[in-house]
C-alpha cells in the first residue's frame, strides 16, 4: 500500500531540467557547440522555464564537464520570479558545515525557494561500497540539519567527527529543517536512507508494475520510521501535435548513434556502471522493435544516456493521459527534459504544462507557515 504525504494534493510539481552538464544537443552523440554548456545557454534554459510557470528545475552536478551547480544557482537565483531550484549536491564533496552554510546563503538568497537533490555517488578517485556511500550521505545529512537547526553540531561517525558552534548565518531561510530533500537511489542502503531522512523520493522510468512496487516498498521503510515520503519521477519528454510527429522527432534525436558510440556515452559518467543505471538498461531490453516498453514510454533515448533512460512520446493528449497515470498512482513531483532543452521547454509548456494543476512541494507539515505561506497562484512558494 502507498502512503505519501501529499497523496490528497490536487496537483503536481512540474519541473525542467537545466542543462549544466554540456549534454544539450538536437542530436544525441553529435555535440554542436550552439548548444554547449555555458551561462547565456543555460541561463536562457531557466528563465524560460521559470517565465512559462514550470515550478521547479534541476539544477544538476558532474565532475566531467560544463558548470559549478551551486555557482550557477546563486546567479540565477535573482533573474527567476516563481520556480523553486532543485540543487544538486554530491555528499562527501565539501566538507559538511561549510555545505550548509552555502545551502543556508542559497536559501536565503531564494527567499526558501530552494529544494535540494542529495547525490550519494562516488567522488572521483574513490571506490566506496554502496554501503559506505550511503553511510557518508546520512551523516552529511544529520550535521546539515544540526548545524541549520541547533547552536550546535555535535556528531560522531564513520567519516565524520564534528563539534561546532553555529551562528545565525548557518540557518536556513526555511524553518522547520530546512530545504525539502529530493533523493535518488534503489539499492538497499540508499532506500533505507530516504525513507530516514528524505522527503521526495524520485525514480527514474520503469514499467507501471515496477513503480508501484518501488513506491511500495518505500512506503514500507518510511513507515518503519514513523514517516511518509513523496514520489517524483525524472523522466524525458517528446511532444509534438501528432504521434507520428513526435516518434519523428524521437528517431531524428538518435539520427547518429550507434551502439559502441552510445556505450561510449553511458560509460563516461561516474554513475555508468550503477545498479539504477543497470536497471535501465534492463528496461531497455524489455521493449519493442521500436524501442517502446509501455504506451508512449519510449527507451530508445537510453541507448546514449547513462541516467535517466526513457522518454514519453506522444502527442498532447497521451502525454497527458500518461502524466495522469502516474498522478493517479501517487506520484506528485515530475522532472522533464529533452533536446534541444529549450525547444522541448516550450514544446511541453505550449502543448501540456497548462493543462496540469501544478504545485510546489512540500506540503504544509513540513514548512512554518508564517514563513512560507501559499500564494494564490502557489507559484515559488511552499506551504
């Protein structure tokens, strides 16, 4: 049985993606430096999404290429109106005080419009066990909210050892714990981990059957701490006014790959040889001729992508019918994407995003209420 905090809501978080990464292209394996990752590209990105009422962006992290994540959300933090910023942070990156006071003058900056995406991944150079990996973000994790909630750290564990008196400048804009805590993860630990100490679980593509038992089980572990989680899914997108237009687009992305480009591609990531990633490889070959593995759910883009590997595919009617589905089994947080970045941004937001109710997560429990009130529109703020 599923049971998430925000399970009554009527509505979701609609979210885009800002390409720091240097991944944004028309055509997948064939890098156009139009499309390179730099502040006027991805800048342009956010502001776009933000102008057409999207209500969150993933502001991403890689060690590869492209750009600082915290550097660039704090510079578009002022040219963005009503969309939170979903950070992204790799624990054990910096050490952990002095993270919480950047996630504290972020924060402030934003004036609470900051959520956070909490990253467990190997750091380059190491090779921790998932185990250890996990056990590192969890500590992260207690001392960021120590320091932003307490006059005082004091921890001991496995990597850390910290007895440290906070100032005012530590806390975050938002009270009550601060900055709501997006994770990603499906091995054991790492479930065991959100359902601690995490907020909004996302989930990469998978069939309906897999989802609802992935939700499931989370559920079950929140629960045995007293808890309940949300559910998002990061998920690409390809709409167009027609299905044959959009499975057009979707073969012209993939115009230039082939299979030992693509590998080349999934590998180069840090993540590459992940048990998430592993299992969107096994989704892949679950699909069709044509790359379909559900109605309009699409794992051809995976063969050039060592994350996220699927699409929905469709016109604007299935689109939505399929966005609905996953509302309809729980799901309240949704990531978009596609390529070019900015072309499919205002595809989705012409076609689809003004027929949804969207919110902004979290719900009221977890914010101060005097703090964080809902606008009429709820646009950036969270109850």
């Amino acid at each position: 049985m599923i049971n998430c905090r925000s399970k009554n809501i009527d509505g979701a978080e609609i979210a885009w993606f800002a390409p720091l990464c240097n991944g944004d292209d028309e055509y997948l394996s064939r890098h156009d430096l139009r499309y390179k990752s730099d502040w006027s590209n991805t800048s342009n990105v956010a502001m776009t999404a933000d102008r057409l009422g999207y209500r969150n962006i993933l502001c991403p992290s890689s060690y590869q290429v492209g750009q600082d994540t915290m550097t660039f959300a704090s510079a578009i933090a002022p040219l963005t109106q009503q969309m939170n910023l979903l950070t992204a942070i790799r624990c054990g990156e910096v050490h952990p005080p002095m993270l919480g006071r950047a996630i504290a003058t972020l924060d402030h900056l934003l004036k609470g419009r900051l959520t956070i995406n909490i990253i467990s991944s190997n750091l380059p150079g190491m090779d921790l066990s998932s185990a250890d990996r996990y056990q590192r973000s969890r500590e992260v994790i207690e001392i960021l909210k120590q320091g932003w909630t307490q006059d005082y750290i004091d921890f001991k564990g496995q990597f850390y050892n910290i007895q440290l008196d906070t100032t005012a400048p530590v806390k975050t804009y938002q009270q009550n714990g601060g900055p709501l805590l997006y994770f990603g993860g499906y091995s054991p630990p790492g479930v065991d981990l959100c359902a601690e100490h995490c907020d909004v679980y996302l989930m990469w593509p998978e069939t309906e059957d897999r989802i609802q038992s992935l939700m499931e089980n989370m559920s079950a572990k929140a629960a045995n701490y007293g808890r309940t989680v949300d559910f998002g899914l990061r998920v690409h997108v390809i709409v167009r006014e027609t299905e044959s237009a959009a499975r057009a687009a979707a073969q012209k992305l993939m115009a230039f790959v082939d299979d030992e480009r693509g590998a080349e591609i999934r590998m180069r990531a840090l993540d590459g040889k992940s048990y998430g990633v592993s299992l969107q490889s096994a989704l892949r070959d679950l699909s069709d001729k044509e790359g379909f593995v559900e109605d309009n759910l699409w794992t051809g883009i995976g063969r050039a992508r060592s994350g996220c590997g699927a699409a929905i595919v469709g016109n604007p009617d299935q689109v939505l019918k399929k966005i609905r589905r996953y509302m309809d089994m729980g799901i309240r947080a949704f990531i978009f994407s596609g390529y070019p970045h900015l072309d499919e941004c205002k595809l989705f937001g012409k076609y689809v995003l003004p027929q949804i109710k969207t919110i902004s997560m979290p719900i009221v429990q977890n914010r101060h209420p005097k703090e964080m009130p809902l606008s009429p529109l709820g646009a950036g703020k969270r109850m």
